[in-house]
C-alpha cells in the first residue's frame, strides 16, 4: 500500500508540475497493407502513396478524408517511394528476385512502366532540375540515376557498402547518400554523375532528408542513436543530434522547419528544430516500428507508416497549446475496419519534453 501511496504521489508531480507546451500526436491511424514502409506525398493529388512490403503493393490514401481510396499491385517487396511532380507519378522500388522500379501514374493509380534495375534497389529521391530519380542499390552498392522523360536508367554510379537512403540537396545540386556498411555519407553531383565527396560518420547511417532552409542534410545514425549534420556547402559534419533508441528513418517538415525522426524497433518520434539542430520533443504514438515519414504540406501533416501493426499515423504539426492530459480518443470506420485514433501525451520530464 506504501509503495502504490508513492507512485500515485509521483505521478501526481508529473500531472500538475509542468507549464502548457505544443503538442504533439497522432490524429488518425490509417489501416494499410502488410508491413509498410516507404511512404510519399503526392501534391497534385493531395495523396499519401504507402509502400507494402509483404503485400506487394502500395496504398493510395486520400488526405481529406484518410481513407484508402486505391491499393495498386506492384513488384515483390516494395521498400521506398518518391513523388515526381513534373510527370505526376510515383517511382516505387521492389527489392524483390526482380528487381524494378515500379512507375505509377496518379491519374489512374496504375503502374505505367517497370524498369529493370541491379540488385535490391532500396533508397530514392528526386533531383528536380535534372527530372532524374536517383536509387540506392543496396545489393550492388550502386546508385542508378533514372531519366524521367523516358523511365531509362542513364547512369549507374559505383558506392561503397550498402548504400541504403538517398535525398537530393537543392543547395548544391547533389544527391547525398547513406552507405550503412562502412559509416560513410557519400556525394554524387548530378551535373555528372560522379562522387564528388565521401563524408565520415561514427557508425551505421541510415535514413537521410534534405532541409533547404539551413542547408543541411540530416542523418539517421542506426546504431549511434544520434542524428548527424551535414552542411551542402562545406560537406562536414556540423552538428550531432542525440535521439531515442535506434533512428531509422527521418523526414522534413516545411511547415515547421522541424525534422521528423522515426525508430524501427520503437514507437518513438523524436522532432528536431533545423535552427539550432536541438531535439524540441520526443514522444510516443500508436505502434511499434515505425518506417518512412513523409509531410503533407496542404494539410500540415506528418505520415509516419507503422510496419508492425499495417497502419499509417497521421500527426498533426499545428502548434496548438495542450495541458498534461490526456486526449480524448475516437474511432473511425475505415475499410471496413473499426480503427481506434489515440493522441495520448503526457509530459514526463524536463526539456526537452517527452511525450507518452
């Protein structure tokens, strides 16, 4: 009895003992295919394409109304997706014995092309002023760079080991991409397809975005828990960003200048501000490992795919002020599913502030 006297006391300090602060959390949670992970917003359709890896498709959600309004069959593990606005199409790689990138129109959420690659194509990104989609080939330590005009690979650039997560820097007109094997960050310039530029980090790097506000491209750092900084002008490590338990995969918020950053082995998000590179909240949302993170500028939002339970999150960034409470929860009928949304937060320390 003395002991439960003691924890009630403590949880009442950590109720009453903290001042209002944003909140962060999930409003909604989107059921998906099997084991999703790669996720990308498309600005001409207002959708989230959602990657399936054990069903071999991706997911079409509508972000007016969260609903899955198209599931598309694609290649054998579907792992990563990256939005083309020039061409109005989505680019899905498939790790899979065939080894293809997946092209989908969002006109017809068809597949309208399937372009062979090299072994287990993983990572891509976008370089908008070369209309190219470049992909990380973790199994050839390679990077294919694709032309979008024609949805041919022009150029295939040799890596070091296991290259995993690209992201095109706007700043310096180069695509920056994580080697997990060897604890690198190489460079490639797209003017001519060549590295230009091999940056040390400590120790597996991971997931990789570009901010264009500062700059930087952030880097997840599996093994290190950490998140590195690196300047697109002077290609070093400006900065090292400590996080929960394990960072996979991070994401930019252009609403918020904030970088987003999701564990695989944990339900954490850890929110970075790009201004001083210092982490503003970690907190908790519905799930258990978390995958890709992409933003939806139209509606403020932040998709976070949840691999374990087929689900998508969808947080809010709105800098809306919230007592330590709880919040209310609901439910939705989707596909045919009764979905529970929890948004529960609870400040539970210090800042920077952690939410449960």
């Amino acid at each position: 009895m003395l002991l439960l006297l003691l924890l009630i006391s403590c949880c009442s300090l950590l109720l009453v003992s903290y001042p209002l602060v944003r909140g962060f959390g999930a409003t909604n949670t989107i059921p998906v295919g099997g084991y999703p992970v790669g996720i990308a917003y498309d600005s001409n359709k207002g959708e989230i394409f959602v990657d399936n890896f054990w069903s071999n498709s991706t997911s079409v959600i509508l972000d007016t109304t969260n609903t899955v309004v198209a599931n598309i069959l694609v290649g054998t593990f579907p792992i990563d997706a990256v939005y083309d606005p020039a061409r109005n199409e989505v680019f899905v790689s498939c790790q899979g014995p065939s080894s293809s990138i997946y092209v989908i129109s969002d006109v017809s959420n068809s597949v309208v092309a399937i372009i062979p690659i090299v072994e287990a194509p993983r990572g891509l990104t976008y370089d908008p002023a070369k209309g190219e989609i470049f992909v990380a080939n973790q199994g050839s330590n390679t990077v294919s760079v694709i032309s979008d005009t024609n949805n041919a690979v022009i150029a295939t650039i040799p890596l070091l080991n296991s290259p995993l997560y690209v992201t095109y820097s706007s700043g310096s007109s180069a695509v920056f991409v994580s080697n997990s094997g060897n604890g690198t960050v190489q460079v490639i310039s797209d003017s001519n397809n060549a590295v230009v530029e091999t940056i040390s980090v400590p120790s597996e790097p991971f997931g990789v975005c570009y901010d264009p506000v500062v700059g930087e491209t952030f880097v997840a750092d599996f093994s290190n828990n950490s998140v590195y900084v690196i300047s697109d002008k002077s290609y070093n490590v400006v900065a090292e960003v400590n996080v929960i338990n394990r960072p996979t995969y991070v994401g930019f918020d252009s609403g918020k200048n904030e970088i987003f950053v999701s564990s695989e082995y944990s339900n954490n998000i850890s929110v970075i501000a790009d201004t001083n590179a210092s982490v503003l909240a970690n907190f908790l949302i519905p799930g258990n490992t978390l995958g890709g993170i992409t933003y939806d500028v139209s509606k403020h939002e932040v998709l976070v795919s949840d691999s374990f339970n087929n689900i998508t999150n969808v947080l809010s960034d709105a800098p809306n002020l919230v007592s330590p409470s709880i919040f209310s929860s609901a439910s939705i009928l989707m596909q045919g599913q009764n979905c529970a949304l929890t948004s529960s937060a609870l400040t539970t320390g210090t800042p920077p502030y952690v939410y449960q």
